[in-house]
C-alpha cells in the first residue's frame, strides 16, 4: 500500500522519558467504510524484543463514530532499540463517520508516550467487512448481508519433499498447488471460503529454519518476514477474489506438550504471538475465521510427553479464545477443531463462537451429526475436514469414483443442513488431478440461490431416508429446494416429499454439467409432490427447486 507522506503530527511526551513516538503517517487522506487505512509511526524505545508486548507495545486507540472504544495492537516492522523504529497499525472501519484516534506507546508495562489525538471520517462504500455468527445456518457481514461458504480445503501450497506414498510427485508441482494458481481457480469455480493452516512448512511466520518449502527464507529473527509477507500477499489476493479463509494458527514453532497448556511462560509467549497475528492481519476481510488448533484430539493423544488431560486444553482454550476476543477489535470468528474424539467442556466455551469437528470414511453422519451438536450445545457447527479416505498410505485411484461420489455429496449435506459452512473435503490436489472441483460451481449456484430467495432464512421442512434413497429439503421465502441422494445399488425411480402446501408449483432440477436449473415444470401438489422417472442410479443425486 502506497504511502502519502504527511507532516508528523503533534506530540504529548512525557518528560524526562527518552522513549517517544515522533511522527504518524497514515496511507491515505479518504477512507472508505470496511476499507483498510495503514499507519506508519515512527518511535525510538528500548527492548531486548519488541515482539514481546511485556518489553514493548505500542497501540492505536480509537473511538468510533457510534463512541465504540477500540484498542487496536499494532506490530514492529524495522530498527534497533535506543534508535528510531517503524511500526504499523492496520485497521478497517466497521463504522461510517468519524473516528478519533491517538497511539500509546508502552515500555516494561508503562506508558512512556502517545501522540495527539487526531480524525480521519470513514464515507459510505459498497464493500462489505468482516464476517461474524448470525445464526446455525448463515454468518454475516458486518452491513447485514447473510454468506454461506462453499468451498473445500486448500490448506497448504505445495512442499519441497512431500510424504505421500502414490502422489508426492503430484503434490510437489509448485507451479499448480502455489496459492497464485490454486485461488484463482478455486474462485472460478465458485469457492468462496477455505481453509489454510499456519504450520512448519505454511505460513511459518515464527520458525527460522526448516521449512520444507521453498518459499521462505532462513533468519535469525523473532519473525520470519519473508513467511509474513506471504501471508500478507495471499490475503490480499483472497480480497480480491472474496475469498473468506479460516486460518488455523497452530501453536507456533514450539510443541504442544503438557507445558505448552499449562506453563506461565508458554502461555505468555502465545498471547504474544496471537498479538502479532490479530496486528498484521486481523484487518482483513479475507480471515473468515480464527481457528486455534487443527484436531485438537490428536494434539492431545500425540505429544511427546504422553496425552494430555482434556481439562489442561480445555482451560486453555477458555483462557485463549477470551484473550482474543479483548485482542481483536474487528471480532473475527473464533473457533477450534476436533478430529473424532471430543474433550469435555470443550463445545460450551462462551468464547468459541462455532463448534467443529473432522468427518472421514462417514460422510453419511455429516447432518445428523450437526444436528446433534447444535441441540446439544446450542451453538453454530461445522465440519471443517470430510473425505471418503484419510489414510494418505492408500492409493485413491483403487476408489476414484467413491472419492468423487463423497466430494459432490458432501456440499449437498452441508447446504441442506443447518450449517454456515458447506463441510471442506480435503486431498485438493487429487481433486484438481481428476477435474472434480469444477463441480463445486453447481452447489454455489444452489447456495446463492437459497440466500437470495430467503434472504437468509432458512427452514428445515423435510428429511427423508428410506432403504431406496435420502431427501433432503428446506424452505427459503417461497422456494422450495430438494436434494435426493441414491447410495443403494438398485436404481431409484420414484421418491415422494412432503412441501407442506397444496396448490399449482414449478418445478426445475440442477443441469450439473451446464451449471444451471432444466425449464420449470408445472405440477400440482396437495401438499406432497412425487418425482417420477427419476432414473438415479448408484451415488447420483438430484436436485430439485420448486416455486
């Protein structure tokens, strides 16, 4: 983002203190509602490490148009300690109007400087901001406007040395499975929402060696910049897409063992590091999600120094998520993931907004198990992993068209279930291999049609499940949409399905290889209508739209 240079504003300095912030340069002189606004500020302090808020910390205070007080951290960028420093602050308004800000700058936890307070007016835009829980079925962005994700995993770009025994060849070629090629695609396709971790050999924005990849550069620093700045480039290309990521931030480049959960100074060094990451990019509109861990479960039953009692990560999880909800003025998602087993208490924690959980070789439980969670819990629910297969020392091509069978029915359950998210399968490049993720353009028209007709609203009329087929429907505003799912061997031909009203309807079914509903149909129905003729063979699915 082009910098405009601007007079350093006016200072409040406490005398005597050699610490002090002296200049503030903002990116732009007009702001746009849900639009970022970089800040430059210059400072000279004292620290052994300004990644450490406990030696350093400088942020910017706000206060919104509505008088919202917002505290906003901001991350160090460049320069020694007793000598000038750059940091930055990147923030987006959430709000229209006028904000009054200031920046303090905090030294071994006092307050040695800040500058004077000063304006800037966000103006009305058609952009949209950050997403945040608006109900089991939808999120939402911060002007109202219901999302619902589609999408799957695209959680890492390709590594140096991959350990897949039949595809490592396949998942080594950087010039397909490098986020440059991939988002764009995955947009193309009618993705919106995906899921990517920060790991050793992804994103390592705190590891200084021994990357397995050979996008990142060694340091001897705290930070690893060169990671950083690919983050910062794959948001910003996820912007321009509108594409909405979950990114799963890991515990950072130390392991997860009993200490991790429990030690002061562990714990100490996550906040930290959960500052840097909400600083650099807690801006953006392209994190959908926050997620602490990828399948905790296994995190538990695999540390080095033997499994881990639920209730050490538990607390830790109720101490983190309320840590970042105080951090993150934008309030992001937050969330965490399970593999199979689920920790006690972990689900009912006030500060996890959405519940998740991993389904493999069980597609077939994704709806009644969201169903089952949210009435237990009473809290949104997604199934963040699903595939036919998890075992990666098995050769997929031995059950391709299972593996394909299972990446088109797990959108259909996610959009006819109540879950904002449809379930992400994994093994992308497989997927890409076979040409299967252009299906995903199908259950993307479905779900923009579902949100357009509903305006959000969605009701859940209508599960049938018999030994010839499952139907799935729900009712948004005056449409009716239909899923049928054969998974017997015998042919189904005919299947009846309750709408609830009697009366002349319309009736069209997806056209899957054209993207697009066949001409309507007229029937009438006295409150339930029989779809003859049906001819879905084994693993084949139809979907109906009735008006």
């Amino acid at each position: 983002m082009k910098k405009i240079i601007t007079a350093a504003f006016a200072l409040l300095i406490a005398a005597g203190m050699s610490a002090q912030i002296t200049s503030v340069t903002p990116s732009a002189t007009k702001v746009k509602q849900y639009d970022a606004i970089f800040f430059e500020v210059a400072l000279t302090g004292e620290w052994e490490n300004p990644y450490l808020q406990e030696e350093a910390a400088l942020d910017m205070i706000l206060t919104s148009p509505s008088g919202k007080e917002l505290v906003l951290p901001a991350f160090y960028k460049d320069g020694e300690s007793g000598a000038e420093s750059i940091w930055e602050a990147r923030f987006t308004p959430q709000e229209k109007g006028k904000y009054t800000y200031h920046f303090r700058y905090t030294q071994d936890g006092q307050v040695v400087s800040e500058s004077a307070p000063a304006t800037f007016k966000s103006r009305r835009s058609r952009l949209q901001g950050i997403l945040h829980v608006r109900d089991n079925w939808t999120l939402a962005y911060d002007n109202g406007k219901p999302f619902r994700g589609v999408g799957i995993n695209l959680c890492w770009e390709s590594r140096t040395e991959d350990d897949s025994k039949f595809f490592s060849d396949l998942h080594e070629q950087h010039d397909r499975f490098n986020f440059d090629a991939m988002l764009p695609d995955f947009a193309q396709n009618g993705g919106n929402f995906t899921r990517m971790w920060i790991c050793d050999w992804n994103f390592p924005i705190d590891r200084q060696d021994g990357f397995n990849n050979h996008r990142y550069t060694e340091t001897t620093e705290y930070m690893n910049e060169s990671a950083c700045e690919r983050l910062d480039h794959v948001l910003n290309l996820c912007e321009d897409l509108d594409i909405k990521i979950m990114l799963c931030m890991g515990q950072g480049n130390v392991v997860a063992d009993h200490a991790f959960f429990t030690c002061p100074d562990a714990k100490t060094r996550y906040r930290n590091y959960l500052r840097y990451i909400v600083a650099r990019w807690g801006y953006s509109p392209a994190v959908g999600m926050w997620e602490f861990f990828n399948e905790i479960d296994n995190v538990q039953h695999n540390a080095p120094d033997g499994v881990i009692p639920a209730e050490y990560i538990v607390a830790w999880h109720d101490e983190m998520s309320t840590y970042l909800a105080g951090l993150d003025p934008f309030q992001h998602i937050r969330t965490t993931s399970i593999s199979h087993r689920d920790l006690e208490g972990l689900n009912d924690l006030a500060d996890i907004d959405i519940n998740q959980k991993h389904i493999y070789n069980a597609t077939h439980v994704v709806p009644e198990t969201i169903d089952a969670y949210i009435a237990k819990h009473n809290k949104p629910y997604i199934v963040g992993e699903v595939g036919y297969e998890w075992d990666w020392s098995k050769n997929f091509d031995d059950f391709a068209d299972g593996m394909e069978m299972d990446f088109r029915r797990a959108f259909w359950y996610g959009l006819f279930s109540q879950t904002a998210l449809t379930p992400m399968t994994w093994w992308w490049e497989w997927f890409d291999e076979h040409k299967t993720i252009p299906y995903m353009k199908n259950a993307r028209l479905i779900s923009d049609m579902m949100l357009k007709a509903g305006k959000g609203d969605f009701q859940k009329f209508q599960t049938v499940k018999h030994d010839k087929a499952e139907a799935y429907a729900v009712r948004c505003g005056k449409t009716t949409f239909v899923y049928v799912y054969n998974g017997n061997e015998d042919v189904l031909d005919n299947i009846s399905i309750e709408i609830g009203k009697a009366g002349k309807v319309k009736v069209a079914t997806l056209d899957p290889e054209n993207v697009k509903l066949t001409k309507a149909v007229k029937m009438t129905s006295d409150g339930t209508l029989t779809f003859e003729n049906l001819g879905l063979k084994h693993w084949e699915e139809k979907v109906f739209v009735i008006k």
